[in-house]
C-alpha cells in the first residue's frame, strides 16, 4: 500500500493517486489539514517492542503501506483565538507529525521529510552549487542593511532580494514587503 502525504488541494498527487490506483496498488491519502478531524494517540506504555497509536481507522490502513510519498503537506489548522496559542500548537503538531512519520522508518519514503527540509535550505543548495562549479550568481545573504546597501551599489542597483526561507511577511501586503526592501 502507498501512502500519500499532501494536502486537499495538490492537483498533481490527485493525478498520481489515480495513475497508481489505475496500476492495481491500493493508495491513502493523508491530507495534513484533515488530521485534527481524528484525534491522535501514541501510547508507550504497553512497552518498547511496540508503539500503538490509535488514529481513527487510519491506523489499521498505516499498518500496511510500505512506500510514503511526502509530497506538499500543509500545516494542520485550528481554531485558537490567542496568537501564541496557536503557533504553538503549530509548532507542537509540526514535531509530532514529524515523530510520526519516523514511526514508519522501514517503509519506502519518497522525498523523506528531513530530506526535503535540507534539500530547501539555500545556503547548502548554494555551497552545493559552488562545490560542483555551477555558475553562482553574486549573493550575499545578511542581516546587515549596510552591506545589503553596498551590494545594491557594488551591483549597480540591479539585484534580486529573496528570503532565505518564509516568501511573505505576516499581515504585510506585497507592495509593502518592496518597498520594505527599496
């Protein structure tokens, strides 16, 4: 059985789950903003050979996949009014999915979580990049405003800013992120 790991609205895994289903192999689908509809428990109290968990009937389908394909997971929602509140369920559902996933270390993983988390990390990809003598454009990646202004210069205005990891700012409009950087 094959497991795929993404969200509601991934055009592309609806595609593949039909082309697999099509090629007589069972596929779930695992939606991470549907996960809260279930609740989770991993119980280790009955010893250390075993870890149930229970997951609804999710877990009598996990039993049996042998290859995951963790393909564009979103964070799992909740209803929490108090802005601390809820990015710290976030960050506690984040690390628990992930311990999850590691539950199923002898399946076949398409694009393993921390794989995909390092293969996104843009100083590795850049020193990779350096490292198999790719052409690396001029960069610079600083918290310095002064020497984001001298590379401005030293470029001749003609340069490209872009985040190292998160795209937007939380309640800032895009005209606003630009004229942050101007």
């Amino acid at each position: 059985m094959i497991a795929i790991i993404s969200n509601k609205n991934d055009a592309h895994a609806d595609f593949l789950q039909k082309e697999i289903c099509s090629r007589r192999f069972e596929v779930i689908r695992i939606n991470t903003e549907d996960l809260l509809a279930t609740p989770l428990t991993i119980d280790y109290t009955h010893g250390v050979e075993s870890v149930p968990f229970v997951f609804g009937d999710l877990y009598s389908k996990l039993r049996f996949v042998t290859a995951f394909w963790y393909r564009r997971p979103l964070s799992v929602p909740a209803s929490i009014s108090d802005d601390a509140a809820q990015k710290f369920f976030e960050a506690e559902t984040r690390a628990v999915l992930a311990g999850l996933w590691y539950l199923f270390d002898s399946a076949y993983w398409i694009s393993f979580p921390d794989i995909m988390n390092r293969a996104a990390n843009k100083l590795l990809q850049l020193s990779a990049a350096r490292r198999l003598n790719f052409n690396v454009p001029k960069t610079i990646i600083t918290t310095d405003p002064g020497e984001v202004a001298k590379f401005h210069a030293k470029c001749g205005g003609e340069i490209i800013a872009k985040a190292v990891h998160q795209s937007w700012f939380e309640k800032m409009e895009r005209s606003q992120l630009f004229e942050h950087i101007q």
